[in-house]
C-alpha cells in the first residue's frame, strides 16, 4: 500500500525550500492498529512526510528526470509531539544540496507550534530503466513520471510555484 502524506504544499522554492501539510483524519486506515485507544500518526509516517515533501523539491529542481526518488539515509531524527487525528503535521524542508543521484535536506514537522519530528534526511534519485538488474523499459519510468505530475496538480505544487515566485 502507498501512502501519500503530502495532502498540501503550501510554498515551493526550488532549490532551496518546500512547506507543506499533512491532514490526519481518524479515518486513515493505519489508525486502527497505531493505537486502537491512542490513535497517532506513527512516527516512521511523519519521518515519510518529511521525505515525500524533499522528493518534490528534487523532482521540481530536476524537472521530473527520475522516476525514483526514495529516502537513503535519515539520521538525527527526534520525535518529540504526536500527531493526533484532527491535526495537521505543517512539514518544513530545506536543500542541503541536490545533485544528480542524491540529495541532502534538514527537514522538521509541526503540529501548530510544537516540533513533532526532526531529521536529516538524504535521497537517492534514479530510473528504473537506468538499473540494468530491473529490467524495466524507459516507458515504465516515463508512465510513473505522468502520474507523479498529475499528483504534483493535485497537492497544488503549480500554484505554489507561481505564488513564491511573484
């Protein structure tokens, strides 16, 4: 099962930073195992909200050219508030450094004022095509990029590039 944890990006700098929200409703199926009596957002999704939020600033910066974009590497990561449902997790990313294959952010998450997640975060970037042991023709990563840009319309990452643009 995918899950996708951006619902919103509310600002969109390329190459240097991305906010965006996450919305937990009581209604996501993960709830009911992550606590039947204490319901929160379970600390490896907020650490997967931070990442997904990093992989569209990549994605924007080298305009869509991999399919592939998946956390490598998180270290100093603290939690330190739980998001409950009813709450929003705000994600805050800054660039580190993008290049090629990788790339490098410190990223936090809200819940109104309070810090629920920390990390340093490092992503690998590539196509499938691209990795010989796969086997995968260039129109699998071409189809995966179509969808990857018709969810950047939907989480409204258009608008926030026009908006932080002007």
């Amino acid at each position: 099962m995918k899950f996708c944890l951006v619902d919103r990006i509310e600002s969109l700098q390329p190459g240097k930073r991305i906010v965006t929200t996450k919305a937990l409703s009581l209604a996501e199926e993960y709830l009911a195992d992550h606590f039947p009596a204490f319901p929160v957002l379970p600390g490896v999704l907020m650490l997967e909200a931070l990442t997904q939020s990093a992989a569209w600033l990549v994605r924007v910066e080298q305009d869509f050219a991999n399919s592939i974009i998946v956390l490598k590497k998180a270290e100093n990561v603290r939690y330190t508030h739980f998001v409950a449902p009813g709450n929003s997790l705000r994600c805050e990313v800054d660039v580190v450094s993008i290049d090629g294959g990788s790339a490098r952010f410190k990223g936090t998450g809200r819940v109104g004022d309070k810090l629920a997640v920390s990390a340093k975060l490092e992503l690998a970037c590539f196509n499938l095509a691209d990795r010989p042991a796969l086997k995968a023709p260039a129109e699998t990563d071409e189809a995966i990029v179509a969808d990857l840009k018709d969810c950047f319309k939907l989480v409204r990452g258009p608008a926030a590039l026009a908006a932080d643009a002007s």
